[in-house]
C-alpha cells in the first residue's frame, strides 16, 4: 500500500464531480468501480451507502485473495468480529476492519470475490515483470505491451511520490509493474465475477486501480467488450485538472500524521 495518496492529474472524457448523495445513486453498469483512500473511514462509508443502492450480485476486493474470499459464508456476515477473524484480516496489513464490514454487509446477498495476490507473486513482478507473473493470458489483458514513454515516466513518478521519494531509483519500474500485476488481476477478478453472477458487480479498490486511464478498467475492457464499467474515485481534497475516473467526488481527509514518517525516519 502507498504511504501517499498520488496526486491525480490526467483527464478522463465526461467525467464529473459528484456529491456523497449521488455517489448511492449511479447509474446502471455491469461493473461499477469504487475507489478508496485505504485508510479513510468516511470513503468506506461512502462506499458501503453505494453498495447498498447498487444491489450487487457480487463483491471484489482488492484486499481479499480467493481464499480469503471462500471462507466469507452467510453466517459471519452478520458479525464484524468474527468475519475479521475467520479472514486473518488483523494480519493482513490492511486498515481496520470495522471501517469494511459495513461493505460486506451492505449486499448480504452478494458472492465474493478476492483478487489479491501472493506477495511473494507480487515481488516477483517488480523483478520479473507482470507478464511473466500473471501467466498464459498476460498478453489479453495488455500485460506484455510496452507502456508509452510519457505514461511510464508519469506512473515511475507517482510511485516515486507515493513512496515518499525514499525508495531507490531502480526499483521504481519494477513497482510499476507490480501495480500493472495488480490492474491485471482486478479485472479478471472482476470479469469472472460478472461471468458467473450476470452482475452488476461492485469492485472494492485503491483509487490507483479505479483509474481509468490505465487502472483495472482499461485492462477490462479488452477482455469485456461491450459490457459498461463505471468508474468512481474519491479525493482528499480539491482535484488537480480533471481526475481519471468516470466519476469522482471530495471527502475529508483522514486523521493518519506523517504518512511518510515511517518511510523516511521523520
């Protein structure tokens, strides 16, 4: 996870700046993408409110590996505690699980699906690449094509920010391809759920993969044609230019100190 929000700046056609109110009332998709700030509660109640009014036949998380998906049944569901522990989530590295339940709650019906991948697949992909990760269908989801030069120094430069600007310079590539790994996984997560429910799916993400210009939406589409995909993000704060996402709207932000401090030994 990145210790910065990366500042957004490319433009997306049409998109639009909404309130919380119409973030619970989108339009209809097959897939709808809801971005997230990990550490933000009020962007998870945001996105539990949508998930209530979408009615989604399945759930993607970001956050959740297959596994970890299965063991979600009807029954833990309906309580928070034991649904964290039966998904090891206090160990997972990821923020409190109090401020996910109500997303798992909110569409008590829906099926769950986790696209998280091993992290020692996820090492591999900084020094190997995310083709060499992601297997037989690497080439499908664009994983072997070459970035354009201006798109590779534009997502080198936001790992650089989001890291605090303490990681060295050669690893930076690599963790592009780490987040191209995870792009990748998020839409055939998110394609074999709307395979097997009909949708409409809700896809729970960082506001990275929620981008549209080359998050989990362009790797959909080439393996969805014709199926519509919203995309959703939320910001901590006034936009730069037009952000990458079909929609977008402005929360506050969380209370977290120095993100880089742990980073940078401030």
């Amino acid at each position: 996870m990145a210790a910065l929000a990366v500042a957004l700046t490319a433009h997306a056609v049409g998109a639009e700046e909404i309130g919380p109110a119409a973030f619970s009332s989108l339009p209809a998709a097959d897939v709808v993408v809801l971005g997230e700030t990990h550490d933000n509660p009020d962007q998870h109640a945001n996105q539990a409110a949508a998930v209530k009014a979408l009615a989604p036949r399945a759930l993607v998380f970001e956050m959740l590996t297959p596994e970890q998906a299965a063991k979600v049944t009807p029954g833990l569901r309906l309580d928070g505690v034991a649904l964290g522990q039966a998904l090891g989530w206090e160990a997972s590295g990821w923020p409190d699980f109090a401020m996910y339940f109500p997303i798992f709650s909110a569409a008590p019906e829906a099926r769950i699906y986790g696209a998280a991948l091993p992290r020692d697949e996820v090492r591999r992909a900084v020094t190997d690449g995310a083709a060499a990760v992601f297997g037989a269908d690497a080439a499908t989801y664009g994983l072997t094509d070459p970035l354009p030069e201006a798109e590779g120094e534009q997502r080198i430069n936001d790992q650089r920010e989001a890291h605090c600007n303490a990681l060295p310079e050669h690893l930076l590539p690599g963790m592009v391809e780490a987040q191209r790994l995870r792009d990748a996984a998020l839409a055939r997560a998110a394609r074999q759920a709307l395979d097997d429910t009909g949708g409409p799916v809700a896809v729970i993400a960082g506001n990275g993969h929620a981008r549209t210009d080359w998050g989990l939406p362009a790797a959909f589409a080439r393996v969805a044609e014709g199926a519509r995909l919203i995309s959703v993000g939320q910001l901590e704060g006034a936009a730069t230019g037009t952000p990458p996402y079909d929609y977008w709207l402005v929360t506050g932000a969380a209370d977290r100190g120095d993100p880089c401090a742990a980073l940078t030994g401030g």
